[in-house]
C-alpha cells in the first residue's frame, strides 16, 4: 500500500533539493496515526521528499462532546498546535491554541495560561451538512476600534473560508482576499509499469501556496475532518 502512496523512485525525491520558496508545497496527507495500527484515525503527512512533515496521533474517533484535543506534531513528534471543540456549538466551533510540551488533557481542564490562542474555526451554516467553514485569526486585544460599542462593531471578516467538498476531498481553502491560500485534490498514483489508480478518501494530496503557513493549514484541515462527519472506514483503492 505505501508503495502506491510514494512511488518506487521515492527514494530519488528524498535526496532531491527541496522546492523554491515560490513554488506551492505538495503534501500526501495518509488519515491514519504514525503507530501504523489498522484502524487508527490520525493522520501522517509527508512532503515531497517522503519525508514525514506533521503527524496527528489518534486512536479512537469518539463524538466531539468526548473528543477532548487533539494535538499536531511535526514529524519528530514535537507538538505544534492543539486543537480543542467548543461544546454546546451550533456551529461545531473549534479552537486552535499554541501546543505545550506536556501534550494533551484529556480531562478537558480550562487551556492553560502558556497556550496562546490562535484561531477558532466553525461551520458557515449551523445544523447542515455544508462543507464550508470560516477561520478567524485571533486578533490583538486593542484591535477593537476604541470608543465604539459593541452594536457599533462590524463582524469580522473571515481570514480564511473553506469552500467546496472537503468530504470528496475536492475543496479551496482561500485567505482574507479570496486568492486560493490551500487546495486539497484526490490523489492519484501509479508508476510506470502499473496503471494510474485513484486512492481512496483516506489518502489525498494537500497543495499550499506560497508564504502561506503549512502547520496552520494542516490544523485546518484536522477541524474540517472532524465538522464534516464522515463514518470512519479503512483506506481502498480503486482502479480507474
């Protein structure tokens, strides 16, 4: 199976330069955790170079009400981001902190005062199976225009917008200006001597452009698994 993940001369790409800085970055995103075991529902994600990029440990994919945070780590494990569901959200609200050494808790304790807030993401359209969704960046708190109330406050725009069908893993994600900051494709694989096949849902190609943060896209790409509801099942393949 990994083999038609990375093709066989995947071991040429690892040695290979790493892309220009103005070219979008190309990631394999495998929903399944590192340990490898059948069934888990985390994630590996690996750059051009096959090279582990971001991992999301998981071992069970219990309702949002139980999910406690989930946490993104950089291939060697080191965490990046925390990600936590909001309950009692109409719109499945997700918040995204800065990730601590000591991980995850599972108790669902208040978020510690060393995690900086760095968006909350949530569905555009409360109680429907819309896969389209809003990420708001936290701003700085004078970023409130001084002297006006709360009535007189305009609703901030989204700084990112996820539209599309993230479920068929055919969507955008597109910045403040409405030029594409991320695009997630099904991926296809073969090599010369084998037919193309279409991989499964489980397995898709991430593309980001560039100077866009990729840690900040993958994390979004986890909330959007979890807000777009889909009963989990094993990778397939099927020939095109």
């Amino acid at each position: 199976m990994s083999s038609r993940i990375h093709p066989s001369d995947a071991g040429r790409a690892r040695r290979a330069a790493p892309a220009p800085a103005d070219r979008p970055a190309v990631y394999t995103v495998w929903k399944r955790s590192s340990m490898g075991f059948q069934g888990t529902d985390g994630f590996c994600v690996y750059d051009a170079a096959g090279r582990l990029a971001f991992r999301v440990d998981n071992y069970s994919r219990r309702r949002k009400l139980f999910a406690g945070e989930l946490l993104l780590m950089d291939g060697q494990g080191t965490p990046l981001l925390s990600l936590r569901p909001q309950l009692l959200s109409l719109h499945n609200r997700w918040n995204c902190y800065t990730a601590t050494e000591e991980g995850i808790d599972t108790k669902q304790s208040p978020v510690s005062q060393q995690q900086q807030q760095l968006f909350t993401m949530r569905k555009c359209l409360a109680l429907q199976t819309s896969d389209e969704a809003e990420v708001y960046m936290t701003t700085s708190p004078g970023a409130a225009s001084p002297g006006l109330s709360w009535r007189d406050q305009k609703a901030p725009a989204p700084s990112f917008r996820v539209e599309g069908c993230f479920s068929k893993r055919n969507c955008k994600i597109l910045g403040s200006d409405g030029q594409e900051a991320a695009r997630i494709l099904r991926k296809n694989a073969g090599v010369a001597s084998r037919p193309v096949t279409t991989l499964g849902d489980d397995v898709f190609s991430l593309v980001v452009r560039p100077r866009v943060d990729a840690a900040t896209i993958m994390a979004i790409v986890v909330v959007m698994d979890r807000i777009c509801h889909k009963p989990y099942a094993p990778m397939v393949c099927s020939s095109q």
